[in-house]
C-alpha cells in the first residue's frame, strides 16, 4: 500500500510508547478510603470488598503510618458506628468523642503531615442510614436544617485536625454554608473539597456493606434520588460543579468515577480548580470479584481503570486499590 501516514509507526516498540504515553498515574495522585471501627479487637473483612478491612484506630495508625512512608499521601476516613450509637436526629455526628475524630486526632498526632479528608454526611450516624435528617412527614430529608448540622460537624472536624471536610450530603447550599462557618469559626486553613457530582449509584452497595448503612433502616435498597443526581443527567451535574465553584469549594469531585467519565471531562474542561473522582466501591468489587472468577486480569485491568479516569481529566483518585499500589511499588 501507498500510505503515507501510519500512526503505528508510534506505536512500533516500547520505548516509543514510552516517549509519546498522554497520560499515567502517579502515586501522588491516590487517596486511599479507610474504614475505622471501635474498640480493640481483630481487623474485620468486608464480604463485599475482599482485600480492604475495618481497622481499629490502633490498626489504622499503624496502617497509615506504613502507607504514607510508602509516599501516599492522604487517605479519607469512613467511620463504621455501632447501631445503638444511631438514631433518626444523628446526634452522635456532634459528639466530640465520636470514633471518626478520635481517629483523626491519633493521626494527626503520629502522622501530621498526612492528609486526611473526612466526609461530611449523616449516613453513618443515621438510623435509616440517609444522609440528612428526615421532614416531619419521614418522607424526605430536610435540607436545611440538616445543612446546619453538616455545618457543625464540619466545624468538629476542622478543630480535630482534617486538611479537607468532604460533603458528601448533596444537600443544596451546603458548601457556601460550611465554608462560611468555618471561617467564622478561625479555620480558614481547612479546605472543602465538594462532592458534587454524586450521583445516586448502584454502585455504592459494597460501602453501605462496609458502614452499615444499607440496611439501617431495614430496608436493602436505600433510594436517595431526591439529592443524589439522576445517572441520566450530565446538564445537571454541570450546574452542581459550577455552583460549588461559586460558593467556595477548593477541589470539586465527581463521584463514581469510571462510569462517568464524560462527568470528569466536563468538570476539568469548566474550571481551574482541581478535580477529584471517587473510583467507589463497586467498581472496586468488580473488578475484584472478575479476577477471582479468573475472568479478567487484576493488576492490567485495575491500572488501566485508574489510566482511564486520569485520561478523562481527574488530577486526584480516590481509590480502593491505592495502598495495595503503594506497596507494589515500594517493592
Ligand atoms: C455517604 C457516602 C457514600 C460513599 C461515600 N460517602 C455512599 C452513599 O452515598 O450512600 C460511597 C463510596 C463508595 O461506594 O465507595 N455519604
């Protein structure tokens, strides 16, 4: 054939795949998610989440204390409450004590250099497991005054230590709110990084495993549609990132992560600020779960869902598979 321009001439050896490769994934780039429970005892595995455990705060020291000498550099914190500390008001959510910030203080004081991000939200704390207070009615979650509460904890977290409170409620508002009351309150140094494009996914089943909030209230499928954004909509998703820009959030996130990436390209494409993706609990599963079947390649197939979520634009991941690649890597 007469043909002039051939693009696999690029593509002829490794090294020249090397030289012109777009794109790759750094471990400056992975935020590992970490579950915490009370008490003293054995680690817990999470049927859902083969590979990733609930860790006393003891455990958890020690766990971040390897992972960030291995050069990750900042993990979130997910508290798993024992049932009789939730009830429908959340309370425990301002309770001084509670497992999540005694946890970010024994951090902060081993490791204070590792960042820490903490959700913002009431799920944990929760009895039906929703991430707000309900309305009188029961039917639905109060925005406002659970934006109040979400303000108030933010504030608890901020004081505790963490570099960024992550509202992960959808509540409208909620970031101009806590972003106002921080700074009230002299925390102006700690950060909001939005989750603002949380859509309303299947694919956080194995979380809601992994916390207890699937089944809080007795019920498996936990519908929060009316503030998690419609999987059909990216129009919207677009007015959720633009007004978090608006009211102050330092990082934006979307949220799950390979099941919209065209979400992640439209956040990088419409600001400056930088954009996080949450590769959740499902996507983790999956991929777990194929490779235990010998169906799909692990260790290929998990990099390049990290690949693609960086090729779509996301500067930060946050991904179950972080600390494991923190240790392939210090090898
Ligand atoms: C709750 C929260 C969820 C996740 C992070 N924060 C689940 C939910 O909205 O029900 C999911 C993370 C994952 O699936 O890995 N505010």
């Amino acid at each position: 054939m007469e043909l002039p321009i051939r693009p696999r001439r690029l593509r002829k050896s490794a090294q020249i795949r090397d030289l012109v490769r777009e794109n790759s994934v750094s471990l400056c780039d992975l935020v590992q998610p970490l579950f915490v429970i009370d008490g003293d005892g054995e680690a817990e595995s999470i049927a859902s989440m083969p590979g990733q455990k609930r860790l006393t705060i003891r455990q958890l020291v020690q766990e971040c204390r390897e992972l960030f000498a291995l050069g990750i550099r900042g993990v979130a914190l997910f508290p798993k409450l024992d049932g009789s500390l939730k009830d429908a008001g959340a309370c425990e959510a301002l309770n001084e004590d509670t497992l999540v910030l005694r946890a970010v203080r024994a951090l902060k004081a081993e490791l204070p250099k590792l960042l820490l991000f903490t959700d913002i939200a009431l799920d944990p704390y929760t009895s039906h497991g929703h991430d707000g207070v309900l309305t009188a009615d029961g039917r639905d979650v109060d925005n406002d005054v659970t934006v109040g509460i979400l303000c108030r904890m933010a504030v608890l977290h901020a004081q505790a230590g963490v570099d960024f409170v992550a509202p992960s409620d959808m509540m409208d508002g909620r970031i101009g709110a806590i972003r106002s009351t921080l700074d009230a309150a002299g925390l102006s140094a700690t950060g909001v990084m939005a989750y603002s494009a949380k859509y309303a996914s299947a694919y956080y089943g194995p979380f809601r495993d992994a916390v207890g909030s699937a089944n809080a209230a007795g019920t498996a499928l936990l519908g929060k549609d009316t503030y998690q954004l419609d999987p059909a909509n990216s129009r919207a998703a677009r007015r959720e990132l633009l007004l978090d820009i608006e009211e102050g959030a330092d990082m934006l996130m979307v949220k799950p992560a390979g099941p919209y990436l065209d979400i992640i390209r439209m956040a990088r494409d419409l600001t400056e600020l930088p954009v996080a993706a949450y590769q959740v609990s499902g996507e983790y599963a999956q991929i777990v779960a194929a490779a235990q079947l010998g169906w799909l390649d692990y260790g290929r197939t998990r990099d390049e869902s990290l690949l693609a979520i960086k090729r779509a634009g996301a500067d930060i991941i946050f991904s179950y598979f972080a600390a494991e690649i923190a240790r392939e890597l210090g090898k």
